[in-house]
C-alpha cells in the first residue's frame, strides 16, 4: 500500500511538470498574459527548490550576463534564466520572464538582476528603468521581494508597476491589485503599506521614495492601459490590466 501511493505521488508529480512545460511553451497567443494559476509543483517546505524562470515574450536586442560569466549576449524567446543573471533592455527592447507565479515585464531601457526564485518565494533588483510585475493564485505563503537602490518591496497577491530614475534617484511604485509593503533603503526607517484599488479601470495608488528615504503621500493615478500593454517579435501580445 505504501509504494501504491508513493507511485501515485510521483506520477502526479510528474503530470504536474509535464503540465508546466507546455503551458510555458505555448504562451499566450493573443492579448493576456500566460495563465496565472501555473502550479509551482514543489512541497512549500522545500523552500531550497528552484522555479524555472522562462521568456515567453520578447522585442528588440535584448541582452542578458549569465550569472559566473562578464560578457553580456543576446537572449532569446524561450530561454531560460537563472538566479544572479543580470538583463538589459535598449529603448526598443522589452522582455516578459515567467517564474512560476510571478510574472514580471522588464520594460524599455531598463536594468534587472534577478536574485533568487525557489517554491515559496523570489527575489529581483531594478537597477533603473521600469517593471511591470503580477504576482497572483501562489500557494499559501509565498512571498515575492522587489528592490531598489531606495527602496523594498515585499508584495502577496498583488499586480504593481516599479520605476527607478538613476538620474533622480528616485523610486516610484504604483500599486494596482493587493497589497505592496514598502520599507526604504538603506535603514529602513520609514515604511508604507498601499491596497490598489483592484483593477486598471479603477487606476492605481502611487509613491515615490527619494534619497532621503522620505516616502510621497500616497495618490490615486490613472492607468493609461496602452502603457500596460505589449507586443513581442513575432506578434505575442501580453496584456497586463486584462482579468
């Protein structure tokens, strides 16, 4: 009875793989992201498993540096991406990386490094430029952790747009769906937690953290969906504001 329902166990295991396979590699064929409820497939004990990290969409010459490697090369749709690679996208380029239930949009001249993803959780840098990232359906207990050089994000549930200004040194958040909890670097002195109002028709809740750690009074903003929405080589559209 034992090995019966040991073999069940990882047959279903291994379904479960096979299913995230080519979910990933189907996409999304026309506006709307890649599903969201893409099951991680991992005991939420085992918090040293790795996620696979995916491009599903792509635009431009967009340049990714291996983690243990200093040359950058171009990336491709399709590859893979692992914890300490660093991304860069030119004024053209736009890429879209799947990491189990975290979806993240590295938008125009923009810099990324992602630092760790595994069962219960992710890490990314923006280094400067602009992140449109979502963040839904996770097991119990996954947490998802975004930085800046001024700033932290710790979110659950939750669709949010990230921008750093090197020029400005300037941080901005604009919360959408869920609940983003921001602490500021590098002392952590002030924090603000903000709720979206659900949904791009209804806008977004904005901040801005500057040098000096000071964090912006809260605004109600628009959503210009446009900016929210994009189309990679070969015509593989995402829509971040689509349900």
């Amino acid at each position: 009875m034992t090995n019966r329902k040991f073999s069940r166990k990882r047959i279903g295991q291994a379904l479960g793989l096979l299913a995230l396979g080519l979910v990933l590699l189907v996409g999304s064929a026309g506006y709307g992201l890649v599903p969201s409820d893409i099951p991680l497939n991992r005991s939420q004990a085992d918090s040293t498993a790795l996620v696979e990290c995916k491009v599903i969409a792509l635009r431009g010459d967009v340049n990714i540096k291996r983690v243990g490697d200093d040359q950058w090369r171009q990336l491709e749709q399709g590859d893979r991406v692992q914890p300490g690679d660093e991304i860069i996208t030119p004024r053209n380029g736009w890429v879209l990386i799947v990491c189990g239930c975290f979806q993240v949009s590295i938008n125009p001249d923009s810099h990324v490094k992602l630092e760790d993803f595994s069962a219960v959780g992710g890490e990314s840098r923006l280094i400067y430029g602009t992140s449109i990232s979502r963040v839904e359906r996770c097991p119990v207990g996954t947490a998802v952790k975004i930085m800046t050089p001024r700033m932290v994000l710790g979110v659950r549930g939750t669709l949010f747009r990230v921008a750093y200004d090197k020029e400005k040194d300037l941080s901005e958040v604009i919360a959408v769906k869920g609940t983003v909890h921001i602490s500021t670097l590098p002392t952590g002195k002030n924090q603000i937690t903000l709720t979206g109002p659900g949904s791009c028709d209804r806008g977004g809740l904005r901040i801005t953290v500057n040098k000096e750690e000071e964090i912006s009074e809260p605004e109600q903003v628009s959503i210009n969906r446009e900016e929210w929405k994009f189309e990679g080589d070969g015509g593989r559209k995402v829509d971040f504001c689509a349900p």
